[in-house]
C-alpha cells in the first residue's frame, strides 16, 4: 500500500501523527535559541602583550620574537603571524581546520607559561584572545550629554551598565568613549630637588596611602567579626594633605611639592551620534543565550533607564541585531505559508476531493 493511499483511507491516522509532529516541532521551537549566525569558532588566536614605554623595535626584540619562539611547537600550527607597535605586541596563531580551539588555547597557555620567564620585567601578562560568533553584539547605544559630560562614564556605568548586566542572558556590557575621571599630581622639579624627594618616591607614598586592608578580627560573645582600614582617597583633595617625607625635622606635604588636579583623561577613543559627540555602550550576550529576547529586554529597560538619568542625557538605539533575525523568521513564516497553501492546490488538484486533501 502506497503512503498517499494509507493516508487517504486512513484520515484520523493521518491527522494524529501530523498533530504528533507540530507538537514536537512547536516544543522544540520554543527552546531553540535565535541568533544572527550559528555558533561558529575560527580557527584563530590572538595573544595580545603590552609593554609600555616601548618602541616598536624594542617591542620586536624583546616581545615578540621570544613569543613566537615559543608558541612555534604548539600542535596543530598552521601559519604564525605578528606585529609589533609601539607599547604592544599581536601574535596571530592560525591552526589546521577540525582542531579542536579549546585544547588549542590550553596549549598555547602553557606556552605563555613557559616563556614569561625570558620576557623584560615591565611587561604585562599576555592576554588570549579567541573569536567566536557569541561576541557579536546584540545591541549598540549611544548615549550624549550636555552639562553631564564630565560625569558620563560614571552615570552611565551605574545606571546603565549594571542593570543591564543583571538581565538574564547578557554577558558583558561595555562602554567606549565616554570620558574617566584622572587625578593628575603636576610635581615641580626645583621644589622636589629641594626636599631631597623623587618622583618614585611620591608614586611609592601615594600607593601605600590608597589601600583598603584587613585589620585582623575580633570577638564579641559567640560571633566573630572582621576589621578592614579604609585608607582609599574619598576626594582629590586628601591627596594634598597627604605627607610625602620630612625635611629639617617638619612634615612635606604633597601640596608643598605638587598641584594636584581633579580632571579627565585624555580621550584615545571618541564616538559621535549624528554628528554629536557621544558614548556607546556595547551589549554582549552569554554563550548560547537567545538574541531576540536580550534585545526585547533591553529595548523593555531603556524607557526606565532614560528616566534615572539626567535630563540632559539623552539614550539613542545605534544597532539592534534582533531586528535582521526578526526580518530573517518573518521571511521564513510567508515562504512556510506561501509553500503550504500551493501543495494543497496541487494536492487538491490531483485527487479532486477536499476531505481527501
């Protein structure tokens, strides 16, 4: 017997394992996550090494020869690239396809481990870097500011950044071109001279001051409790206050030697909006979280956002992601539906009877 033949004599048969089939595929479709690609490793790593002050000659000699020295026996290598600039140092490691990256990356730290030992003293620790499909951003905001501009950074990572974080799903938020608050100590040399100081002198006292440390424990009946002194600078000003030595049996101070300034730093990176400069904030998911419903979230949270901050600061959707995904599904609903009513025209023609079709 013929399966059209079966299904045609046998409706209800038919009918039950078609409704057995849209009840799996609806259950499965609820629990599949939506993205804009599927969740692809390359087969690239980067490892990124900072070591300030350097040229990139120095950087060349010193860095990234001694890396790639080191990282040439991983297993799986296929091509070894590098640059090297000033203040930092970029080795690509390319591998074969089908090598597993994960494995990959473990190899390639227990290389680094290996040869940090010959690296100069200054230089940081290097940094893995692996891209995958996940650290696409699901959105990207711009945030603009008139009399808060001095502030952005931090109103923006209080009550932006953090409840962002705390939806379901999101993995990191970032913010880009938003100006940080810097203390600058300007010292003048001639007065430093003057109290047999230095300036590694003054960086040593500044470090020692501005800590936060544990201060042991004590008991009161049965509970124990633990003591900390806090010694981190609260305002700018305290640095003034702040003794740097003694000279001819009296306490020099910070504001005998130095101006010290409560500003900005200086911008490396700056972002506009239309022209007006502004901030972005970069919204990462989690591994495997569903795009669509991040963004949901996110555009549900912004009119709550807005309204914590100032007037003058104003939040604006730069990307959505979703909105590509969406257009993607939509477009995949009318060709399912488009395609199911001409079978039943053709199925309809050939066997000539509705109940059949």
């Amino acid at each position: 017997m013929k399966i059209y033949e079966a299904s045609v004599k046998n409706p209800v048969t038919t009918i039950l394992i078609f409704i057995g089939i849209i009840i799996f595929g609806l259950f499965s479709l609820s629990r599949t996550s939506i993205d804009l690609y599927p969740d692809i490793e390359t087969n690239t790593i980067m490892v990124f090494t900072t070591y300030a002050g350097a040229s990139a000659e120095d950087i060349e000699t010193n860095v990234t020869r001694v890396l790639e020295d080191g990282l040439n026996t991983v297993s799986d290598l296929k091509t070894i690239t590098s640059t090297s600039r000033d203040n930092m140092s970029i080795v690509i490691l390319e591998f074969t396809w089908g090598t597993n990256i994960d494995v990959a990356t473990n190899d390639v730290r227990d290389k680094l481990d290996m040869v940090k030992q010959a690296l100069p003293d200054d230089v940081e620790n290097p940094i893995i870097f692996k891209f995958s499909t996940d650290m696409i951003p699901v959105v990207i905001m711009s945030a603009t500011a008139e009399e808060s501009t001095d502030a952005l950074y931090k109103l923006l990572d209080d009550r932006v950044a953090n409840p962002l974080n705390r939806i379901n799903g999101v993995g990191t938020v970032a913010i880009a071109g938003a100006p940080k608050r810097e203390v600058h100590v300007d010292v003048d040399p001639q007065k430093l001279d003057a109290y047999n100081l230095t300036v590694e002198q003054l960086g040593n006292v500044i470090a020692a001051e501005n800590l936060i440390m544990p201060a042991g424990n004590f008991d009161i009946g049965s509970n124990t409790y633990s003591l900390r002194v806090d010694g981190e600078f609260k305002v700018s000003d305290e640095l003034k206050r702040l003794v740097v030595g003694s000279f001819n049996g009296r306490n020099i101070y910070m504001s005998d030697i130095a101006a010290v300034k409560d500003t900005l730093e200086e911008r490396t990176q700056e972002s506009y909006t239309n022209g007006i400069r502004s901030a972005t904030i970069i919204v990462q998911k989690q591994s495997g979280a569903n795009t669509v419903d991040i963004a949901a979230k996110v555009n549900a949270a912004l009119p709550a956002l807005q309204k914590d901050l100032p007037a003058d600061v104003q939040l604006q959707m730069v990307l959505d992601t979703s909105e590509f995904i969406t257009d993607s599904i939509n477009s995949l609903t009318e060709t399912v539906a488009l395609a199911m009513i001409f079978v039943i025209i053709v199925v309809l023609f050939f066997l000539g009877r509705w109940r059949a079709t």
